[in-house]
C-alpha cells in the first residue's frame, strides 16, 4: 500500500476520466463548504448576542415593586411598593444564596434624565446611585481615573463617575476630566473616573450615557431618604439563580404584605433564564446546521459511491486480470477504498479551506450588532475531516464488495 506502484496507480485511475473525477469530488466539496460557512455564520450570530451581555454576571437577577393588584392582610389593592434599604438587608440575611447584592437609585426613575452641566453645556444623561459592588454585576472598563469605592459611601462624597458618551459632551477633546466639576440639579460633583462598556447597540449608548455617583451621596444630595429604585443583585457560584429569585421575592411579599398569587406587584429579571435560552436556542441553531451540512455532505459521499460502482463495472477485465496474476481480495478491496478516500479528503480539505475564506470575509465585510466575528473552531475544522474520512471509507466498502465478487474466469471470458 506504502509503494509508489500503488498511489501512482490510484492516481491514473483517478484521472483516467478528469471531468467524472472533478464532478464527483464537488458534491464533496460544495458540501463541505455549506457546512463551514454555515457553521460560521452562526458562531458571528451567537457572538453578536453575546456581546450585548457585555460581561454582565449571567447569575445576576433584578428586582423592584410595581403596585399590588390583589387585596391582601386587610389591605386594599393598587398600593406601591415601594422598596427600602432595608429590604437589601433582609434579603442578604434570609437567602444566604445571594453572593453581591447592589441596591440602586436612579434620579427621576427609570429611563429619566436629567440635567447635567459644566459650564455653558448642558445635556440630559441618566445619574445613578450605586454601590462599588455593581461594578461586580456589570463589569466595565475604567480607562481614566477609578470607580466608585467604601469610602466614597461612608464618608457621603460628591463624587461621579461619568460615561464615555458623558464625557465627549461635557468636556472638550484631549481635556482630562479627572478632577474637574460637573453639576447635577444643582448639585455639584467632581469627576473621578471615566468608563467604557464592552456592551454593544443601544445597550451600549444607554449605559455610556449614564453618571453613577455613591449610593448615600444620591439619598442626601437629592433627598432621596432610604428608597431604592431596584435591586441587583446574584447568586452563588453553582447555586440555582431561579431558587434565589424566588426566595428574594418571598422575603420581599412577606416584608410588604404581598398576596402570594399576586404576581403583579414585584418586577423582575432573571439573566441566567435569558442566557439560558439563548444558549439553548444556539444549540438547537447548532444542531440544525450540522443536520442539514452532513445530510449535504452524505450526498457527496453517496454520489462517490455510485461513481466508483460505474468505474468498478468499466474496470471487471482489468481487475479480472489482477485477481488471475495474483492480487489478493485484501489488495482489490484496499485499493478501491484508498482510491474512495483520497477523492474525498482531497474535495474536503478544499471546500475546507474555501469554506473557511469565505467565513474571514464575511468577518470583514460584515459587522453589526446581532452579528460579530464569525469564526470555526479548530477542534469542529478537524471534526469534520475526520468524519469526511469515514464517509470515504464507508463510499468505498460497497464498489470494493462489488470488485471482490468478480470472478477472474468470468471478467477474462468478457475480453
């Protein structure tokens, strides 16, 4: 099998017929090549969902009162909920489950802007009141200055943390804001950091938009009192974030008479539900894929297996011939599954690297926010190869049981 004979003679009957070869071998190749771009398109899709998560803690949960709708404990329906301090405090201490809690605030209420001005600019960004430990939640970068510390709580400084986007319109271009003051409904506050987000799309805007200043700062300075806007706040490492949703909300129905059936008096977010679905719906994309670029891919082989059975049939002298010199059922059948194999491996390695060109361009060519960076891991690459492999091998069992079953006197009786 190892001598030059041998592969010279796969290759002549290979190129015996150029066209027939070529053609057989596309099936292979096109195959191969839907089944990379495909899978690559989807890896761009899944990453560009992904980055709108931009490193937020996927256990993380969020939760803040809307109004009751059923009575309860003698108590009418429609009342607000309206959460405290406190309440963060119960939660810590009744769910042990819960790893970083983060009460916040946000001046005016949730999407509410306010006015913020430096000088003769002025502008409407989002000022929220948190804790160091939100940067836990959502992670972000601070290229300039630092974020929020313990110290800035206990002592109730006036000091901002202020966005990217912030910065572009409070400050000139080059200016270091660090240091500097801005104004906040008249309140003034000085600068000590900036910061970027790795989210992407509106996610992104909103969040580079945003001021945070200390929790304890924004109850005095705005006259806030104990209220929380929301909690945010996640579960332990391998601890069910949904068990600690639950508990969170049970805590927080007995601590405000809630109605236990009253689903409509507390909001909540759970992002591991969110993250999970995601991932089961990428996984199902997945599968989807590979069934649809093997189904491709088995056409391929099936049509190099008919091929070789019309190429076993033109051939029953010559190897009527070779079995009377000879040459052994082991030799016939090696031959016509190494003959298999190679013009199927060499269609794949092709549509391999053309499947995968066709992907980095698309990289290029294409980025947005739903997709990014489209991409084929090695370990799939190799995967799909190997399993081409056992396709040609398995392309060529049935042409070699057919070239076995010929009988030497018969092929010969045909000359």
């Amino acid at each position: 099998m190892f001598d030059r004979d041998f592969w010279q003679e796969v290759w002549h009957t290979l190129m015996q017929n150029k066209l027939r070869t070529f053609l057989t071998a596309f099936g292979v190749l096109w195959g191969i090549i839907m089944l990379i771009i495909l899978l690559g398109a989807g890896q761009g899709l899944q990453n560009g969902v992904q980055s709108s998560f931009g490193g937020m803690a996927t256990n993380s949960i969020y939760m803040w009162g809307r109004s009751t709708s059923k009575p309860y404990a003698g108590l009418p329906p429609g009342r607000n909920v309206r959460m405290t301090v406190e309440d963060g405090e119960a939660m810590v201490q009744q769910v042990p489950n819960i790893e970083v809690m983060a009460p916040r605030a946000q001046l005016g209420g949730y999407r509410g802007g306010n006015n913020v001005s430096r000088g003769n600019r002025t502008a409407a960004f989002d000022v929220m009141g948190d804790y160091p430990q939100y940067k836990k939640i959502q992670p972000m970068n601070i290229p300039e200055g630092r974020y929020i510390n313990e110290l800035d709580i206990e002592d109730k400084r006036k000091v901002a943390v202020i966005g990217a986007r912030a910065r572009q319109v409070l400050f000139e271009p080059g200016e270091d804001p660090i240091g500097q003051s801005i104004r906040i409904n008249g309140v003034y506050f000085m600068v000590v950091g900036v910061f970027t987000t790795d989210r992407t799309g509106n996610d992104a805007e909103r969040d580079e938009q945003s001021i945070y200043i200390p929790f304890t700062t924004f109850q005095t300075a705005f006259n806030y009192g104990n209220q929380v806007g929301w909690f945010a706040f996640t579960a332990k490492e391998n601890v069910s974030a949904e068990e600690v949703e639950e508990s969170a909300l049970e805590v927080m129905r007995s601590r405000h008479k809630i109605a236990p059936d009253d689903l409509r008096a507390m909001g909540h977010f759970n992002a591991k539900k969110e993250f999970d679905r995601m991932n089961n719906l990428f996984a199902a994309i997945q599968l989807l894929i590979w069934i649809v670029g093997t189904g491709t891919l088995a056409a391929g082989v099936i049509g190099i297996s008919n091929i070789l059975l019309i190429v076993i049939r033109e051939r029953t002298t010559e190897i009527g011939i070779r079995r009377a010199l000879g040459a052994t059922p082991t030799n016939i059948v090696v031959q016509v599954i190494v003959e298999a194999l190679v013009l199927t491996v060499l269609a794949g390695y092709t549509g391999l690297c053309i499947g995968v060109g066709v992907v980095e361009l698309l990289g290029v060519g294409i980025q947005s926010e739903m997709f990014r960076n489209p991409e084929i891991n090695f370990r799939i690459a190799i995967t799909a190869l190997f399993i081409l492999g056992l396709g040609g091998i398995a392309a060529g069992l049935i042409p070699a049981n057919r070239a076995v079953k010929i009988r030497p006197v018969e092929a010969l009786r045909g000359m």
